[in-house]
C-alpha cells in the first residue's frame, strides 16, 4: 500500500561536503558517549564499535508523542492490577501454557510462590510501552509493552543529546530546544532501581543484575551500573548470569533473604531470563524459582512478567475487559484508543474466525509469540502459509493475530559500525517506533511510585519487518517534534 511521507528535521540529502563532515562527528561523539556496544561476531573486551543510530532526529506528530506520554502512569497501573490478579492471569494463559513450554515454566514458577505466599510483596516495574504512527501520522497504535530486560533507557537519553548537538552544527539550535523533547529516560530508571533499594531498608544490602552469559550491549548496561553508584555511593552493584548463579551457589537466609556471594541482594534487575536460551539446564530455572521465593524485590516478578505477555495483552483488548482493572472511564476511553486489533488464536468461535481472517488476507496481520527480543514475528505472506499449516495445531494457541500497522515513511541516513564510505550511507526511507518509558513500584494494596520518566525512538529502513538495533538491523534515534 501507498505510505505517508513526513517532512525531515533539515533540507534532505545534505550535501556530500556536510555528510562527510557530520558522519564523522557523528561516530566519534557516538563512541566518546557510550553510543556503542561489542560486536557479537568479533567479541573483544577491549573493543567497542558504534551502535546504529540515526544521523538527523527523525519527524513525529507532537500531538501523539503527547498524548502517549500521558496515558504511562494509566498502563503502569494497568499491568500492576493485571500482575496481582490470579484469576485474569490463569484464564488469559490458559491455553498458552499448554502449547508454549517457555510460559508454561514461568507460570509454575507464578503458581508455586502463590501457592506459598509471596515473600516480598512490593515489585518493582520498569516497563517500555512501544508504538507507531498509523497511515498517515494523524493516529498512534500499540504495538506492545515491555516488562521485563526493557533496554536502552540509557542509550535512548544519550541519543536525545547527540541529536541536539548535531541540529546545532547544522544550525539548527533552535529547532533542537523547541522540537526536541527532554528525555529523562535514563535518570528515571536509576531512581526507580534506588526506590527499591531504598525500600527494601538494609544498607548493607547490593543489586543484583541478572545478564547473558555474554553480553554484546554493554554501554546501556553499564551505565545504569556507574550511575546509580555516583547518585548513591552506598550501593553495590554486581553482575551474574542464570547460568553462573546456578553454578557458583545462590542461596536463602533464614527470614528469605536472597544471598549471592555472602551478600544481600535488595534488589533483583534482570537484564536476561526473558527468553528460553537463557535457561538451558534445569537449574537456571530452580535459580529463577529461588529468587522468586527470596524477599528481594524483583524487576521484574514473575508475575510482572507474565502480565507483559501478548497473550495477556491480547486479553486486555476484549469488550469490557479494561473496565474490571481501570475504574475511570475516561481511562478507559485514553487505553482503547491506542489499541489495534488484537485476536486470539484459541480453539474457539472467535480464534478460528482470526485464522481465516489471516489465511484470507496475510498482509493485513503479524503473528506475535509470546517472546521478547525482537526477530520472532511472522509478516505477509508467510502469515498465511504459517496459519494454514498449524490449523489444527495446539501450536496456534501460544501466538494471537495482530493488525498491521502501516507508518508513514521518512528520509534519513542510518550509520552503522560496518559502513566505510559515504556512499554506503545513502539516504534511506524509514519508519520509526516510538517507546515510552514508566516506573512503577508497589504490591497489591498500594501503589508506591508511578510515572513516565522518557522516550526512546527506534528507526528502521522500510524495507525491514523486524527492527532489531543489536541485531544491527534498527536504529537509535530521536523524535523531532512537528505540529
């Protein structure tokens, strides 16, 4: 179908003079402020190259931006209701479980500690709530929301300050104080991370990062490491992952504390444990089980966890459904708007009206699983060959149906660590994703803390379906606000 064009930030192509000049301030300002990563291909220490990121901030409606800044603290809460009632949780996952051995471990996992009694009762979210502009920029659809190993909070603020430095060179000042959105993305997360710790009351206790056994995007990482240690001298930070947990010992102390190492952990921040790579032996699951069991408090819990899967989302988009967890209707209205259609794939009346609604038209849909990460879609045609070969599949019913959303196009220049010359770096159509940051804190009778704390804006070539930044397919970029 025939996409929208929205106008650029400056006057496209730049010319080869100023593109030659900007590229190379642009990479070495990426590199000097933590724009980067290690390359998984050519893993070294001592090595970090740039991450993808746009060279010019990319256009989007300010109205939208708004507007989807304003309903975070509505769906912060709404994953917080959703995550403490077992009923809604038990029956949206009912048939995923049977089908998706991944939710199905997270849900016993949910069963047991509730069997058991949670021992800590506060949780703590970071979440990333991510949209697009639809058809011709004038509305915005969620394309899903993050709960768990939420990523770029810090690349996403150091972004927003390279793309004012460079409107500035290209003399642009102005437009980059007026249209360029303060981004507190990065600071937010921080403070959210020391809330709990605070909370959790035990000076002497650490946060515990859970990562990869080796990981790749370690600037976004590690900045929240050395952050949180300059806003709060008092707090230790360590790194482990499931598999190093599960083999140097982890353990309880006698009132649950969770203890790795001799020491405490408060908090508990999982940057992995989101998909099953991360659990190759039974024994990174019993470790995942012990933290649950631990009075530490978990970013996310399991039952923050859970509640971000799409099939909880898909659940939440059913008639009258959102009135049970928000009890203003002007609430309601604000969440409903943001929606697209959302189908079950259950082996039920209304699933198998979605597999012939996907058969019939494949590029009206994308099939989501229940996993995070990016990669695990299924666009086009291939929608419908997938439907029809899993028709009678119990497979089906751990994927839901989505409409597709189609953005409106865009020029400009993505640089990535592999391209050499200028004339690898041509202008490009794009689209953009915009995410919106929130932190929340507390248990089921109270909520401590709940905002919006920033933005992040991801940018791929049109041509691409899945967007990824790691991946080295998408990019970091950030949003130039037009009227």
């Amino acid at each position: 179908m025939d996409l929208s064009q929205l106008e650029p930030c400056v006057e496209l192509p730049l010319s080869e003079e100023q593109l030659a000049e900007c590229v190379d301030k642009a990479k070495d300002w990426a590199l000097i402020h933590g724009i980067s990563m290690r390359s998984a291909e050519h893993y070294n220490k001592n090595q970090v190259q740039v991450l993808p990121f746009t060279l010019l901030p990319s256009s989007f409606p300010r109205a939208s931006f708004v507007a989807v800044k304003n309903i975070q603290t509505i769906l912060n809460e709404l994953i917080h209701k959703v995550a403490h009632d077992k009923e809604f949780l038990t029956s949206s996952l009912k048939s995923t479980i049977e089908a998706d051995p991944f939710t199905a471990k997270l849900f016993h996992i949910y069963e047991v500690v509730h069997e058991k009694g949670f021992t800590q009762k506060v949780n703590l979210g970071l979440f990333r709530s991510d949209y697009l502009l639809h058809e011709d920029g004038s509305k915005i659809k969620q394309v899903e929301l993050n709960t768990i190993a939420t990523s770029f909070a810090a690349l996403a603020t150091i972004t927003s300050e390279y793309h004012r430095y460079i409107l500035a060179e290209l003399g642009g000042r102005q437009k980059a104080s007026e249209q360029l959105p303060e981004n507190n993305a990065f600071i937010g997360f921080c403070k959210g991370l020391i809330f709990a710790w605070e909370f959790y009351n035990n000076p002497e206790a650490i946060i515990l990062f859970v990562v990869e056994d080796v990981t790749s995007n370690i600037s976004d990482q590690r900045l929240f490491e050395f952050k949180i240690r300059q806003l709060c001298p008092k707090i230790k930070i360590i790194r482990r992952s499931l598999t190093s947990l599960a083999s140097e010992g982890i353990k309880l102390g006698p009132n649950k504390e969770l203890i790795v190492s001799n020491m405490v952990v408060a908090v508990v921040y999982y940057r992995s444990g989101y998909e099953l790579e991360a659990y190759p032996t039974e024994k990174e699951w019993d470790v995942r089980l012990l933290i649950e069991c631990s009075n530490a408090i978990k970013c996310p819990s399991v039952q923050y966890h859970l509640a971000g899967t799409k099939k909880v989302q898909q659940s939440l988009a059913q008639p009258n459904v959102l009135k049970k967890f928000l009890k203003n209707d002007k609430y309601v209205t604000k969440v409903l708007s943001i929606f697209t259609g959302l189908y079950t794939l259950d082996f039920n009346d209304d699933g198998e009206r979605a597999v012939k609604m996907g058969i019939k038209a494949p590029n009206k849909f994308v099939l989501k699983p229940q996993r995070e990460g990016g990669g695990n879609n299924i666009y086009n045609e291939d929608v419908g060959t997938w439907l029809k070969s899993k028709k009678k599949s119990q497979e089906r019913t751990a994927w839901i149906l989505m409409d597709r959303i189609y953005p409106p196009l865009q020029k400009n220049y993505l640089i990535r660590a592999t391209e050499e010359s200028l004339k690898d770096i041509g202008l490009s159509d794009v689209i953009t994703e915009l995410g919106i940051y929130g932190v929340i804190v507390g248990d089921s009778n109270k909520i401590l803390l709940n905002e919006q704390v920033g933005h992040i804006l991801r940018t791929k070539s049109s041509r691409e379906d899945e967007g990824g930044i790691v991946a080295g397919v998408g990019a970091l970029d950030s949003p130039f606000l037009t009227s």
